[in-house]
C-alpha cells in the first residue's frame, strides 16, 4: 500500500464495543498498532454498548447487564482523556479474557485504574476516576453512547466508522491493521468535484 498523505486532516474514528467484547479482544494487537503509528491522524473515541442487543452480554443480578459497570468504568476514565480510556480498555480485557477476572467487581475495576496511574505517570487520576465512576456525567455519557448506536443502526461490534469533512466509512467484525490503515488513506481521500471531473472531458 502506497504512504499514506500526510495532509494534517484529522479523520475521527468512533469504535463501537463493550469491554467483553472477544473478538474486539483478537484484534486489539492491530489497534494497538494503527492506533499507535497514525496518532497523529485520528481522533479515537470508544462508543461502549451496555443494555441494547448489541452487546449480549449475560445479565447480572436485577436484570444489569454483567458489562454495565466496567462501561462506567471506561467512560470514566475517557472523562481524562482517551488515551486513557484506549489503556484501561486494554487492561480490562486482559483481566477478563486472559486473567479471568470478574470484571463486573467494582474492586477489579479499581485495581486496574490503580495498576494504569502507577504505571503511567499522569495518564490517570486515580482520584478523579473514583469521583466520577459513578458520577452523573459518566452516567450521561453512557446514555449518549445508546443514542448513538441507536441513531447510527450499529447492530454488532466491534463496528469502527472513519467520518472527515462530513464523509464517513464504515466496517464490522475482525480487522487487521492493513485493512484499518486502507480505510484511513480512504478517509482522507479528497473526493473529486464534479467540478474536476468535467474538466477531464476536454
């Protein structure tokens, strides 16, 4: 694949997930990757799926959705930055796929917040993410993800969207990096005016 141009346009990526998402999980090394070579090119929020069909997730007790609290959890930590959010994430699947940690345990939730803050020096407040684990704002957020996934007809995850200058690519499923780095020289792909194609006819 030819370099891709680096023409300072910033392409904003939504990923629709949820924390217990496993196939989210198998391609979280191609993330990692894309994320970290083209950070200078995307602005990456996490959309996070908690009581829609989307995220079949078994229910906890009261009929809450096993995965609710460690939503709270990473919305809170976005509520910092999303690089924080993209670490925490990380972490929490780990705890669950490959530790087997209960991550639905609001002392799970905090040990990793705790582990992430001491390794990363000021990536996380661990005191702001004890205020706002269960803050109204984390709240909000949460419901504004529902509406989204909602508006926007996600109806699987991990589902990632690429919009710039009111255009937007979508995919679904298992992704590698080539194919996340070719939907991003895609994004950034001016669009011919019909302008510029006329001129092609003389």
């Amino acid at each position: 694949m030819e370099p891709i141009n680096l023409n300072h346009t910033i392409v904003n990526i939504v990923y629709y997930t949820q924390p217990l998402c496993p196939v989210s999980w198998r391609m979280q090394q191609h993330w990692q990757e894309f994320t970290s070579k083209f950070s200078e090119l995307i602005n990456v929020r996490f959309c996070l799926a908690t009581r829609d069909a989307m995220s079949r997730s078994p229910e906890g007790p009261g009929g809450e959705p096993s995965n609710i609290r460690a939503c709270q959890a990473v919305k809170a930590v976005s509520l910092q930055s999303q690089r924080a959010a993209g670490l925490y994430m990380n972490a929490l699947r780990k705890a669950a796929f490959v530790e087997g940690k209960d991550i639905s345990h609001t002392g799970v939730l905090v040990d990793l917040a705790r582990e992430i803050s001491r390794e990363n020096h000021g990536i996380l407040d661990l005191q702001k993410f004890g205020n706002d684990f269960d803050s109204p704002a984390t709240r909000r957020a949460l419901q504004k993800d529902a509406l989204k996934i909602r508006t926007n007809k996600i109806d699987s995850c991990p589902t990632l969207t690429f919009t710039v200058n009111g255009r937007g690519l979508k995919a679904t499923g298992f992704l590698t990096f080539p194919q996340m780095a070719a939907m991003l020289k895609k994004a950034l792909t001016p669009v011919p005016s019909p302008a510029s194609n006329l001129q092609g006819l003389f």
